[in-house]
C-alpha cells in the first residue's frame, strides 16, 4: 500500500520552511528550509520532494493580519501554493492560520537552546512543522 503524504509550506518571499507527514498521516516531520530560486528552480526541487514523498496534498500557511483580514503577503502564499499545485500536479491546498507560528517555532528553539544563528536557519522549517501538524490535529479527531 502506497501511503500519500502531506507536504506543509511555510511561504516567504525569500524562504520555504519544509515540513511532512509521517506514513500515517499523524505527525508532522521538520523536513528542511529552501531558499527561493526561479520558478524553473522551484519546480525542479518542489516535484523532486513530492515524488520523493509520495506527496498529493499542499498544507500552506496563511499569513493573516492580526486582524484575521488578508494583506500582500496572505495573497503572494496562495498565488505561490497555486503555481506549485496546478504546475506539480497535485491533488489540493489546505490553508492554516498561520499568525503567531514564527513566534512559536522561535520560542520552541529558545527551549531547545538554539542560538540566534542556529534558529535563523531553521525557524521556517519549524514554523512549517507547527502549520502541518496544527492541520493534522484538526482533521484526525
């Protein structure tokens, strides 16, 4: 049996943060942060993780205001999610709330006595990891 992950994005302009589902669809696993390149480049990397993962489903973050309304950046991440669905093919996007998952990932590493250095290179990855796992639990219950 052939198990379909989930892939979850943390989007920024210049990073991704990369997070996956376990085979279960029950964890959320740190995968790692790429740096944005071309659309060709991103192409390239992004159908290489899913075909590496068995990916069919995008798990995005959505950065909202604070307010709950939509700005430039809530509208770049679901224009980004929508090249990379359609272009790789896949089967759909799910949004999460993403509001307040920096702070998180950032105080996650603060207790794992990450220093600044360290956490700069992981922080998005981490943030992914809280946006696909905060998906899981709301939809495996």
């Amino acid at each position: 049996m052939i198990t379909k992950r989930l892939l979850g994005l943390d989007i920024g302009d210049r990073y991704i943060g990369i997070a996956v589902s376990d085979p279960l669809g029950l964890t959320a696993q740190p995968y790692r942060t790429y740096k944005r390149g071309t659309r060709e480049d991103d192409l390239s990397f992004f159908g290489d993780v899913v075909e590496q993962f068995n990916v069919e489903t995008l798990v995005c973050g959505l950065p909202l205001n604070m307010d709950g309304s939509e700005s430039s950046q809530t509208r770049k991440a679901k224009n980004y999610a929508g090249f990379l669905k359609n272009a790789l093919g896949l089967k759909e996007i799910k949004y999460v709330d993403e509001r307040l998952t920096t702070l998180e990932a950032d105080e996650i590493l603060k207790r794992g006595g990450k220093k600044y250095k360290d956490k700069k290179k992981v922080i998005d990855t981490v943030a992914a990891q809280i946006i696909l796992q905060e998906y899981i639990d709301a939809n495996t219950r």
